[in-house]
C-alpha cells in the first residue's frame, strides 16, 4: 500500500506504475483549530481592517508562502496589475513569506502598483490576515499540497489558484474559489482576480 498526501501525486504516481491507482489512498489534510474563524469573526475582520487602514470599498489580497517564483508571484503581480484602474486603485496586494522579494518589487514598480504592493517576512498572526482579506491568490506554478489554500477555505476567505496545487481539487470541490486550469493562461487569473473581486 501506498499512502499519498495529494490525488496529484497518485496521478503522476500511476504514469509509471499502472496499479498504482488500486495500491494508494489518498490521505486527508489536516488544518490548526486556530485557521478556522470563530463565533467573532466579524470583529476580527474588523480590527484587523481597521489596523491596516482599509476602507469599506477597499479590497485586500492576500498572497502567503515562501519560495515567491514557485508560488507564482510574478503571475500574482501580473494580475492585481492588470485590473481595471477603478479596482486596481483601491486593491492593495500583501505577500506574506520567507524570500528575497527583490526582483518582485521591481516587477511591480515597472507595471504601476509598486504602491500597491507589501512584502512581509513570515508571521504568526496569519489567522487575523486570513480573515481580514478578500481574496487569497496562489497561483503556482508546483505545490505538492499548498495548505495554505485549506488554510483560507476554514476562515471563509475565497481562494484563487491554479490546478498545479495538490490541494486545488477541494478549492474546486467545496466550491471555495476558482481554480485555473493547467495550461495556465495569464488572461485567465487576470479574469478570475476581477470577478472574485467584484463579487460582494
């Protein structure tokens, strides 16, 4: 018997070993109590809106985890770019992780929303940014897994990602956000990010 974390790597698993579908079983994920909003969400959303300075219109996206180029950084930057200016103007965009975010930054200023843009090194108050956001945005371009996106789904905040996370089929099957699907296109997340964006 084989025991996987993610049906992704049963899939790839079962190109090389055709029993490899009969022999796994598909471990479920597990998530900290502490990622999952409680009775006072409200008020956590509130503080930490109120902390950051948000407005009521203003929409937050959030971005968590180290390894920015393999998290898809620069397709996120391309993105909250690529929004209408009416949206765009009032979308502020926080990347939370360990890394040297750098040639990001620079990205971001040749493409008009360095102002916009906010990196952090890691946290512990990740539940707070979880419920204060309107949108997390992983868009990977390889993740095994990607807890993270768990993370969000069990504070209720909705999650755009790509097919390439493991842990995309319960985005998709719980219906806690959009997927785009591999081939990634670029328009496609562009297109999503405003739509999720849109929709109060």
């Amino acid at each position: 018997r084989v025991l996987a974390i993610a049906q992704r790597s049963v899939d790839e698993y079962a190109q090389y070993y055709p029993d490899a579908q009969q022999r796994c079983t598909v471990l479920p994920p597990g998530i900290n109590r502490d990622r999952c909003a409680g009775p006072d969400a409200p008020a956590v959303r509130e503080a930490f809106r109120r902390e950051w300075r948000l407005q009521a219109d203003d929409r937050l996206v959030l971005m968590i985890g180290s390894g920015f180029r393999t998290k898809g950084l620069d397709r996120a930057i391309r993105a909250v770019a690529a929004l209408p200016d009416d949206w765009r103007c009032r979308t502020r965009f926080l990347v939370i992780g360990q890394d040297k975010p750098d040639a990001f930054l620079q990205l971001a200023d040749s493409l008009g929303i360095a102002g916009q843009l906010q990196c952090l090194s890691g946290r512990d108050d990740i539940p707070q940014f979880l419920q204060g956001a309107d949108v997390l945005m992983h868009p990977a371009y390889r993740e095994n897994t990607g807890t993270v996106l768990l993370e969000a789904a069990v504070a209720g905040l909705p999650v755009l990602t790509t097919a390439a996370c493991g842990y995309s089929t319960y985005i998709r099957d719980y219906d806690c956000g959009v997927v785009i699907d591999e081939p990634f296109a670029q328009s496609q997340l562009d297109q999503a990010l405003v739509t999720m964006l849109r929709d109060d």
